[in-house]
C-alpha cells in the first residue's frame, strides 16, 4: 500500500528547476534509495519532504495526509544528515532525548525511549560520552538513535556513511537495514554509492538532472536499465558499435557486431549504426580465435576471484571482458594472442534513444 507519495512536486533556485514535477510511491516499510550523480536533486527532495525546504509545486502525502504545509516538527519524520549534526555541547543521552523534550515527553519515558534507542544501536552504556569522545560509526549510530526515538513515520537518511571507512560502511549499511527491517520504518537512503544503494534497497530511484530515470528493485535496474543514463551510471558497461544488417521481423533484427552477426530482439531500420551496452561479466572468451569477435589480449589483471582482460578488436576498440578464475584459467590466456569473444543477444542493454 503506498505510504509516502511525492505528486508533481518541483523545486526552483535562481529560476533553474532543480526537481521536475517528481511522482514517487513508496510503500509502508520500503528502503527505497535515491541514487544519482552530485546535483541531481537528492538532497533537495530529502529536505522538501522533511519540511527544511518549501515544495515550488506539488504534493507529498504521508499514511493518506498531505504535509508539504507543515512545519518540520509535526511531519513526523526522522532525519540523517551526512555530517550526524550532533549536538557537541550535549551528552549521548541528551543527543537522543532532545527530540523527546521538545515533544513533551515525560521524564520516565524519555529516559525507557533512549534506553530503546541506544539498545538498538549498540551503544548502551556511553550515555554520558560527549560527541567528540565517540569515533565517526558511534557518532553516526546516535544520530540513528536520534531520528528513531521520537518514532518517526519515515527515517530520511543523506548519505548517512560517506565520512566512514570502506570497511566500516559495509558494516553500518548492513546494521542500518537490519535496524530497519526490524522497526518496518518506511525509509528513504540517499546515496551516489551505486553499490551501496544495490546491496540495501528494496527499490532504488535512480535519479538524473531532477527526474527519476528509472524505479525499479536492485535486479531490474541492473539487468534491464531503461535508458541510457541508467546503463551507463549502475555498474560497467562496454560500448560496441552493431551494423544493421537487415530488420528480420517486428521484433528481431540481423546485427553485425565487427563481422560477427547475431540476431538481436529489436525491430532496427537497414543499415543503421547503433550502440549497444554490454557488462564485462557478460562476455565469454573463447581461445579459438574465430569463434566469435576475433580481439587481441591487450592486458590481463587477476583480482582474485576473476580476472580482467582488456581486449582490443581488429579497430583498436577496447573491451573489457571479466571471468571467473574457475570458468577461465588466467594462465591460459597469454597477453598478445588473438583470442575470440561472444555474448547472448539478450544481454545487450538499452541504447542510445
Ligand atoms: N540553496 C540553494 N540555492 C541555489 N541552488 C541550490 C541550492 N541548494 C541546491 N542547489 C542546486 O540544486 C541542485 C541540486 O542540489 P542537491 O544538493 O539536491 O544535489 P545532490 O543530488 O544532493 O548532490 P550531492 O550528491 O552532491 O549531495 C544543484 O545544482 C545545486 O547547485
Ligand atoms: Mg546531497
């Protein structure tokens, strides 16, 4: 059931829209991500619906009720900021109650509530700690508690982990889902960490120059991009070049990838040039050198688990092609030899429009 809905809403500095007329729906106790470049509009929309900035135009309707004219205090959301914006002068504890005083809560429930809270960011026990004597995870984790104690209707978090290390932000991402999923809060993860937003959402939004290009689970954004922008932006693709060689059907077209012909799902007018997308994990090797693209072994890279080869075809195009160790032996595939490569037609992604 759609829960947080954003309808046509738009935002404008200095006459340039930032944020064109976006439609989202999220559903009660979705992680939804928004995934996009440095100013596209993330951290716009974000404020927009946490009330620090004023929707130009539009709606956002929260469990049934519009609230883009209320004050941020009475939308009943929790907010994340990229720095934890704690208050340094104020201890753990009355980091976490300062929501609670505000709303007038009790003495007793304020002091059960951050018991909760910290409890389920693991940081019992540093109460009195000031903000400047916890590392930049504890900081993070009691801005988390922070937002969550006041019981929040959706949890806003802008890119809550990019202060921490590599190996630490693994760790956080995973706890802030597993937070998440536990309190079913209906959640919003601003993030341009394209991996990040792969390995927590329930949907991302991949957002571009103000719009949301694409809506879809983690799956289907980087299996079926729908447009350019989305191919290029999840993930690596290679870009080759297909000669129409002649249309066959309404659906399917006969395409000449550098001499290798293959039938590809898309009606294509005669002998045009198109581009297509295709993932290095989505090319075989073969080394037979005719089997395919015939292409020279430019490097090979190990990287453990698979290796990268860097392969160059007969018009110095370079394509990157990444096999697992077990499916490929690296040390059969000598820099300098002629080898050949294929893919499944179906594994080429959206093209230019
Ligand atoms: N207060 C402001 N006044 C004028 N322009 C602004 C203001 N805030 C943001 N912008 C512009 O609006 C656009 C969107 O900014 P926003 O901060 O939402 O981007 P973002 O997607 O969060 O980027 P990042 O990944 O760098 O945080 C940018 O072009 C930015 O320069
Ligand atoms: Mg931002």
């Amino acid at each position: 059931m759609s829960y947080l809905c954003l309808e046509n809403v738009v935002k404008t500095f200095n006459k340039t829209e930032v944020v064109k007329k976006m439609n989202l729906v999220i559903k009660q106790g979705e992680l939804v991500s928004f995934l996009g470049p440095s100013g596209c509009g993330k951290t716009t929309t974000l404020n927009m619906i946490a009330g620090f900035l004023d929707v130009d135009g539009g709606k956002i309707v929260v469990d049934g009720k519009p609230v883009h004219l209320l004050p941020p205090n009475k939308r009943e959301m929790g907010m994340v900021f990229q720095n934890y914006a704690l208050f340094p002068h104020m201890t753990v504890f009355e980091n976490v109650a300062y929501g609670l005083k505000l709303r007038k809560v009790s003495k007793d429930e304020i002091k059960s509530r951050v018991a909760e809270a910290l409890e389920m960011v693991r940081l019992t026990g540093y109460e009195k700690r000031f903000p400047k004597e916890l590392s930049g995870g504890q900081q993070q984790r009691v801005s988390l508690a922070r937002a969550l104690v006041i019981k929040p209707k959706v949890l806003l978090l802008d890119e809550p982990l990019s202060n921490l290390d590599a190996k630490l932000r693994q760790e956080m991402r995973e706890e802030i889902v597993d937070i998440q999923k536990k309190v079913g809060i209906t959640t919003i993860f601003v993030t341009h960490d394209q991996e990040e937003a792969l390995a927590i959402s329930d949907r991302i939004a991949v957002m571009y120059e103000g719009r949301i290009e694409q809506l879809d689970t983690p799956v289907e954004i980087y299996n079926h991009p729908h447009t350019d922008f989305v191919s290029r932006f999840i993930g690596e693709v290679n870009q080759v070049q297909g000669k129409v060689v002649k249309p066959l059907s309404e659906k399917e077209s006969l395409v000449s990838f550098y001499g290798y012909e293959q039938i590809v799902t898309r009606h294509l007018a005669e002998n045009g040039v198109i581009d297509f997308y295709i993932r290095p994990e989505k090319i075989h090797i073969s080394l037979e050198p005719n089997n395919g693209i015939k292409v020279k072994v430019d490097r090979k890279m190990f990287l453990g688990a698979k290796t990268r080869y860097i392969l160059q075809n007969k018009e110095n195009k370079h394509i990157i092609a990444d096999i697992p160790n077990t499916v490929l032996n690296p040390d059969h595939v000598q820099e300098g030899k002629d080898v050949s490569i294929q893919w499944n037609p179906e594994d080429l992604l959206a093209t230019k429009k």
